[in-house]
C-alpha cells in the first residue's frame, strides 16, 4: 500500500501542537475506558464498542481495552511489563514482572544529553514524524491483532531513530506512550479527515482542513455504523480448544476463569452498504464479558480502505 507521511506542521510550534494532539488522544481514551466499563454486563455490545473502535479511527489499540488482554491489568501496563521495560532495562537482569525500583535503566536523568535537556517539543515533533511511516506501514499490512509484531518492530526502531535525533541513550515509557499515541492519532485522522483548528488562546493552528480516507469512499457526510448479530453460545471445549492458553497466562487468565463464551457476527455499514463483517469471541469472567483477541481476526476491519 502506498504510504503518506503525517501531516505536516512547522517545527516551531510543535510544543504545543503535540500537547494538544496527545491531551487529544488521552480523552479519547478516558472516554473510551468508561464506556467499555459501562457495557462489560452486555456481550453484543462489548463485541460492537470493540469493532467500532477500530472501525471509527483504525483505532485497533484503544480497542484492545476491551479484551481479555486487559481483563487483569490495564493495557498500558500490560505494554510496560512486555515491550516497553524490556528496552528500558535491558542493561538488567529484567524480565516481564521483574520489580524495577532497584534497577537503572536508560529512563534515568543522566541518560539525557543536552538536546533532550533543552528540547522545546521540536525533536518530539521530528520524532513522531520519523516513526509514523512504520506504524502506517505496520497497521495497514498487520491490523492489530499479531499486536506481538507491532509493539517489537516499532519500538525497536523508536530506539534508533530517537538517539539518532537527540543523540543520546535516553528512553521512557512517556517518550514511548507519547509517539506512539500521537501517531495512532494521526492514523486516525488521516481516515476521518480534519478540520482547520486553532488554540483559542495562543492562535496557533492545529490541525489544516484535510479530506480523509473515508470521506473520499463513502462521501463527505459519511457516517459508519456497527450491528452484531446471529448469536451463538459456544461450548467452553470448543473455546478452549480454539483459544491461546499461553497467551491468557500472560493476562493473568486461566481456562477455568472462563464461564461462558458466545461468538457474535458483527457488520460495518456505511449507509445501506454493508461494508465488512467480522466474527467476534466474547468470554464472561464473574460478571463481565470481553473480547478474546487471541480468536477474533478483525483484518477485514482494515482491509475496506487503503491509505494512500
């Protein structure tokens, strides 16, 4: 597919324009928790707030909120402990739950040279614009659900073109969280569309008026939505025999965790046109219901547009 770079804005005030892109991201986010917190009770709609998710922004990340990935931690902790510390701490004797308090990792202070010392959101900026080209690359050829293959090529590459650009060692999870949400943003944008936004206090411009993926195949008032459908229990041999127990461990799950499982067709419509449709596993743990990831493909979810 061919790739687009992500928009342009003057380096100069990229201080504030990636704190607003990223405060952005993050209320998206917040929203995003409490509704899936909202319908745990209701398996149709965790497997239709889990494809709209991904459908409304190619938003395959935020999504994974309501999977059983997140059933025993929250995601970003689950990216700490398995991609991010790794990096930070490789140095150590670390691995994926290993107490990190006595540990130094490149996320210490003296790590920082003088142009992370000294940078005004501009090598941020520079940052985010080199890496968004792979995660384009990276969703658009994988989704999110081999999320395995994602987290370690783009983090291991963050880590070159980082100090290739401030010219040091230093690395945290908030440098890692702060790219990588700025450019699931852009993505995103790219699908939707922008508009020509200012700061209200300062005057600066936002984001330019930009025509997205979507409007161009479903027009410019384009609105998608999502339906499951033709329910099914499935028999809990059949889920488990179907199902990634390794993967579970590494979510705190065990296969006896698990009370019931059903399987919902979920269908993405622009209008009257059914676009996609995807088969979505949901398994009850005590009272709520989420997504097993290990099971459900969502690759027709973005395989609908092509970007570029």
């Amino acid at each position: 597919m061919a790739k687009k770079n992500a928009k342009e804005f003057n380096f100069k005030l990229y201080a504030v324009a990636v704190f607003f892109a990223v405060l952005a991201a993050l209320v998206a986010i917040t929203y995003s928790t409490y509704t899936a917190r909202y319908i745990a009770l209701h398996p149709d709609r965790v497997a239709e707030n889990f494809v709209d998710t991904v459908v409304q922004n190619g938003d395959g990340y935020n999504a994974y909120k309501t999977t059983v990935a997140s059933k025993n931690m929250k995601y970003g902790d689950f990216i700490r402990k398995y991609y991010m510390n790794p990096l930070i701490f490789r140095d150590e004797a670390y691995t994926p739950g290993t107490p990190t308090d006595a540990m130094t990792g490149y996320n210490d202070d003296s790590f920082k040279g003088e142009k992370s010392l000294n940078d005004d959101g501009t090598l941020q900026g520079q940052l985010i614009d080199r890496m968004y080209p792979l995660y384009e690359e990276l969703v658009s050829e994988n989704g999110w659900d081999n999320y395995d293959k994602i987290y370690t090529e783009y983090f291991d590459e963050l880590i070159k073109a980082r100090k290739e650009i401030y010219g040091d060692d230093y690395l945290s999870d908030e440098v890692m969280f702060t790219v990588l949400e700025a450019n699931v943003l852009t993505y995103g944008q790219t699908l939707t569309g922008t508009e020509d936004t200012f700061d209200e206090n300062t005057g600066i411009q936002l984001t330019k008026k930009q025509e997205g993926v979507y409007q161009k195949l479903f027009g410019e008032d384009y609105k998608l939505t999502v339906k499951a459908e033709n329910e099914k229990a499935i028999e809990l041999s059949d889920w488990l025999a179907s199902t990634d127990e390794a993967a579970l461990e590494t979510y705190g799950i065990k296969a006896d965790d698990v009370k019931e499982a059903k399987s919902f067709d979920v269908t993405v419509c622009s209008g009257d046109e059914k676009i996609a449709t995807v088969t979505v596993t949901v398994v009850k743990i005590k009272s709520s219901w989420y997504v097993d990831n290990t099971v459900t493909d969502t690759s027709a979810l973005y395989e609908f547009y092509e970007i570029g």
